[in-house]
C-alpha cells in the first residue's frame, strides 16, 4: 500500500479529491512563505531584531495559513474537508490553552 493510498484511506476521499487536497496545502504553504515578509513588515519595523521577528511570525502565520488553507480548499471544491480539520486545529489549541490557565 503506498502513501497516496494510505492518505485516501486516512481521509475517506477518492484520488481527485486527494489530489485537490494536497494542491491545497501546497498553495497555502506557498503563498505563506510569499507572504511571511510583507506580513511582518506591516507589524514591525525593519530595524526589529530577528527573535521579535520570529516570535511575531509565530504569533501571526499560523491562522493566516489555516485560513488560506480553508480558502484554497473551498476552491478546489473540499470546503467540508478542510473546515473539519480547521474545528479540529481549533479544538486541540482551546484544549491546550483550557489546560494551562487552569
């Protein structure tokens, strides 16, 4: 059994599916990473050192790619199946910060 069958069993989808599926998160991960620099230069200025960068990077991109993520989805016709796992991303933080404060 290869991987990309092992995937379309993992997520209960046909190969096109699979197929729009990973194009999504290929152009998600892409557009991030052409977007990592404008993003933070609209938040910091430039002479910032690079551990604030990185700390605002951290901070800031993660739901900028989920909601590309979800976007790219959406276009390539698998809005339920990125929405699920978008609820699923945001249950597992809820439950991780729920943890801590208390």
């Amino acid at each position: 059994m290869n991987v990309f069958t092992r995937m379309r069993a993992r997520w209960g989808v046909g190969p096109w599916e699979a197929i729009a599926i990973l194009i999504a998160f290929s152009l998600a991960g892409l557009t991030t990473v052409r977007i990592k620099d404008p993003v933070i230069g609209l938040i910091l200025p430039p002479t910032s050192s690079g551990w604030v960068q990185w700390a605002v990077y951290l901070v800031v991109m993660p739901p900028i790619y989920q909601v590309l993520l979800l976007g790219y989805g959406t276009l390539l016709g698998q809005f339920y199946f990125f929405w699920a796992k978008l609820k699923a991303v945001a249950r597992f933080v809820g439950s991780r910060i729920s943890r801590t404060s208390a």
